[in-house]
C-alpha cells in the first residue's frame, strides 16, 4: 500500500474507527498514539552489485502507558488530521511504500507493510504483515528464484554470490 492509497482510505471512511493488527488476531491498543512520520530514501547496494532506491513513509504507533483499559480507537478521521498536518511541515511522497513501526512488550519492535485493510460495521482494520529479506542478485549467485533453505546454498567468497 503506498501512503496516497492510504490516506484515500482514511478519507473514504471518516467515522470508522482505526484499528491495526500487528500479527494474526492481535491488536495494537485502542490506546494507540500516532508518534512520528518518518520520510525515508534508502540507497542501497545488493550483493550482485547492482544500485536500487525507494523512498518509504514509516508511521509510528504507540500505545500509552496512561491510557491502558481504552477501548473506543483513533478514527480515521483523526488520523487523517494528523497525517495532513504532517504534509503541510514535511511534505510525504506519496507514491512512497506505507509501514507501521510497532512493537510492545510481547512483539519486537519491527516495521510493517500493509497486507491488506477490511472496512467492517464501525472499524477499518489495517492488517499488517511481517518483510522477509530475500537475495535480490539470485542470478547472478547462480540461484533458483524459489527459496532455498541454508543448507543447499553453497556459496563461496570467490563465486561472487551472496
């Protein structure tokens, strides 16, 4: 999901509340904040030598100590108010890839893409999903593109492979 689909959601469904799950059946707390929106360009080398760059919107989600026990959620409204008034002080690209940074006591802080959002009675879920890394130089390290386990990779430093 890039942040302009995002923000067309949130402006789609005003009165909803917004709610996210981080894992399969566990939610961040209705006592979640909005903390920062991070714009971030990566440059970066992969391991068969070849440039790439993106630019990613990184929305931090935290959830208050003093609010523990909340149940009513932000609503998309609200959210959309503070994503907007973001893009008035530092402008976000909005064809930019959107990840949630989260994490709590039981789950590790980690930034999460968007894998899919369901609009239900009174709520939009946001359902997060976990970045596997991957070789993106599989050609040139003379590997398969279906992922293989440790074990069958036999790379070697000469080989010029991962």
């Amino acid at each position: 999901m890039t942040t302009k689909e995002f923000l067309k959601v949130l402006k789609d469904n005003p009165n909803k509340q917004l709610v996210f799950e981080y894992k399969p059946k566990s939610l961040v707390g209705a006592n979640y904040h909005i903390t920062e929106v991070k714009n971030i360009s990566v440059e970066a080398v992969d391991c068969g030598g070849r440039a790439d760059a993106w630019e990613e919107t990184v929305i931090q989600l935290w959830e208050s100590p003093s609010e523990i026990g909340k149940t009513t959620y932000m609503s998309a409204s609200k959210a959309s108010q503070i994503l907007n008034r973001v893009q008035r002080m530092r402008a976000m690209n909005m064809d930019s890839i959107l990840k949630f940074e989260y994490g709590n006591t039981n789950f590790h802080t980690a930034q999460l893409p968007v894998n899919s959002f369901k609009l239900e009675e009174d709520r939009l879920l946001i359902s997060l999903t976990t970045d596997q890394t991957d070789c993106k130089a599989k050609t040139e390290c003379g590997l398969p593109e279906e992922v293989l386990s440790q074990e069958s990779i036999a790379c070697t430093p000469e080989s010029g492979c991962c």
